[in-house]
C-alpha cells in the first residue's frame, strides 16, 4: 500500500448546513458525518462561492473563482483546457476517479473525454437527474457505454465507490464521489427518499423556513430522508476503508455544493446569498486532518482544492484563488482572510461578501 495519503471526496448536492447534529439539527439524520467532525477537521462555517451546481463545481475542482474560469452559470461547459485537482494527481502519480454527477460538460448525458476533468476513471453523467431516477440509476463508463447500477441511487453509487477503492488499494487514489441527492428530482420537483424513508415525519423545520411561504412544508421530510441516506452511504464509505486498512492514510472529505432555501427567496431553491443558500456542511478526516479540531474562521469550497494538494505534499498553483486548510490546523496560520467572497451569475448579477458578524450584499 501506498504511502502517500489516498483522497476521497464525498460530495452532496443542494445540502443544508443545518441538515446535520453537529449544527444542531435535531432529528438524528447524520450520526457518521458528526462523528466524523468531532474526530477530524471541522470547518464549522463553511461557505459556498457560488450558490448554483455547474459554477460551483467548476469552483471546487479548479481553485478558481467561476468568473476566472468563465464557468459562471449553469450550461456553460468547463474549458477542457483549464486544470483540475485530478490533473495535479494525475501528476503526482496517483489513480484518478470520477463517479456520479459531473454537470461541466457540453452534453446532459454522456461526457467526452475531453471534458471530464482530467479523471482517468470514469463512471458517471453530466446530468444524473436527467438520466437517472432514484431506483434507476444509469450512468456512462470510460467508452461511453451507459451502465445501469442497481439500487436507491446513494447506494448504487455508493457501491460503485467502493469497488473503485478495494481495487485501487494498493497504491494512492484521488476519487470524487458526487451524488444528486439531496437536491430533488428536476421531472417532477420532487424529493424522492428512500422507500422506507417514505412514510416518516420529522418534526423539525429549521428556523427561517418556519416561518416563509415556499415549499419546505411539502418537502423537508423526503429532503430529510434523502440526507439520512446519504449519511449511512458515509459511514458504509468509512466502513469499507477501515476494513481495507485505509482509514488512517485516506484523506475523506464530505461536503456539498450550496445550500436549499426551498423556494422561501425567489421562484427556485438557491442562487441568492442567503445563509441557507451559501452555507454548507464540511469535515474532513484521515491523514493529516485527524484530530484538527473545530476551525472557526470563514472557509470556501474554493479553499477544498489548495487544502488537498497541500495535504498530500502536492504544490499549490500560484493561479488557484482559494487557502490551504493546512496553516490553520496546525496554528500556523497568522493571517487568514477575515471575508467570504461570494458570487451570483445566473438568475441575476449579485455579489456577497460574509463576514463573522456581517453579510453585505448586492443583487
């Protein structure tokens, strides 16, 4: 086995901050990610630079603001010839993979191979809602042939990983692991959960949900379901690497592209600088980040791509945009930025800068 650290990231999409007990949700959803977070690193406000799926995927694999990439909205592909983290593993010898939701390239299906950032490994599609529905998953292999993966998506996927790391053990990997859930199903505006998650109820409405119009009425008990979910996938991802002997020497980081204000905002789900829109759950454990404690400065997922490529002794560009982590769990760090910088390019031109106490906004 290798020893260089092994980096899996385990990536939601549209999850709340607040969806998780460490923030104090109080419905039990995520036991796995809490304890995660206690045992790791956990940046307890972690924001999104862009509160909408393409840019902020462009954001996280680049290092780079959506504006320098031009990646600024949804549908605007990630030029094939900007680089990726997966790149700089790619470099560095490690094993890349990529599976699940991609949502950077020109198709809604299959991606070229020109588009997939890097990735040497491929299972996945651009668009997974538009592939797939939460009992039938169907995404692309490296030949673009389709692949249908049984079971509730989280899970199909889930498997997929899993299989990807027991074959990679023996020498270092970088997989990206990106799921659909919990954001709903764009067919028919739904949040389909679990079949056996179907019939629950949960009591707790965050706060600023409580008392809007929107459709978190409706919604939060699949959305709930679907991030229970996801949290039991994070602890079967964890079991496997620790019946691989990986746990210590496996960097795992969980984290999402923006928040869900359920429609309580504007006419959709995101793409406003709300708190609900821009702050996120982020942890990371293994390797370097065990035992890093609580951080409570302000931290980007334009941070995530720096913090990995330092933490596995990888040099950062001079052209990302974003901090390494590192400085700051090892109280090195004399002057990180006391701001979040935050962008909105799509429903409308709007600008945010998050502070510790203050959020300036312009839209």
């Amino acid at each position: 086995m290798s020893t260089r650290p092994n980096v899996v990231v385990f990536f939601t999409d549209q999850q709340r901050w607040d969806t998780t007990g460490i923030h104090g949700n109080p419905c039990g959803l995520t036991p796995n990610f809490d304890q995660a977070a206690m045992e790791g690193t956990f940046p307890e406000y972690a924001f999104t630079p862009q509160p909408v799926r393409g840019p902020a995927r462009g954001v996280l694999q680049t290092g780079m603001y959506a504006t320098s990439i031009g990646t600024y909205k949804n549908a605007i592909p990630l030029n094939p010839d900007l680089r990726t983290m997966a790149h700089y593993f790619n470099e560095a010898g490690y094993e890349t993979g990529y599976i699940g939701k991609w949502h950077l390239g020109s198709t809604r299906h299959a991606v070229p191979e020109r588009e997939r950032g890097g990735y040497q490994y491929w299972l996945g599609a651009n668009a997974l809602e538009a592939t797939s529905q939460a009992y039938n998953t169907l995404v692309y292999d490296n030949e673009d042939r389709p692949v249908k993966l049984p079971g509730y998506r989280v899970d199909a996927l889930t498997d997929a990983a899993i299989r990807y790391i027991d074959q990679n053990k023996e020498k270092p990997f970088f997989l990206f692991l990106s799921f659909l859930e919990p954001h709903f199903q764009n067919s028919n505006d739904s949040y389909p959960a679990p079949t056996v998650e179907t019939r629950k109820r949960y009591d707790y409405m965050p706060p600023d949900l409580a008392s809007l119009g929107g459709n978190s009425w409706q919604s939060i008990n699949g959305y709930y379901g679907m991030v229970k979910r996801l949290d039991e996938a994070f602890g079967r991802v964890r079991d496997a690497l620790k019946s691989l002997q990986l746990s210590e020497n496996t960097i795992l980081l969980f984290t999402t592209d923006h928040g869900c204000h359920f429609k309580t905002r504007n006419s959709e789900y995101k793409r406003s600088c709300h708190e609900s829109s821009i702050r996120i759950p982020m942890a990371f454990t293994g390797g370097p980040f065990t035992g890093g404690g609580r951080i409570r400065s302000l931290v980007s997922l334009i941070d995530v791509a720096p913090t990995l490529l330092d933490a596995c002794g990888i040099p950062v560009p001079e052209d990302m945009q974003g901090h390494s982590l590192m400085p700051l769990i090892d109280r090195s760090c004399k002057d990180w930025p006391e701001e979040i910088f935050v962008q909105i390019s799509e429903s409308q031109v709007g600008r945010a800068v998050r502070t510790s106490r203050w959020k300036y906004a312009v839209e």
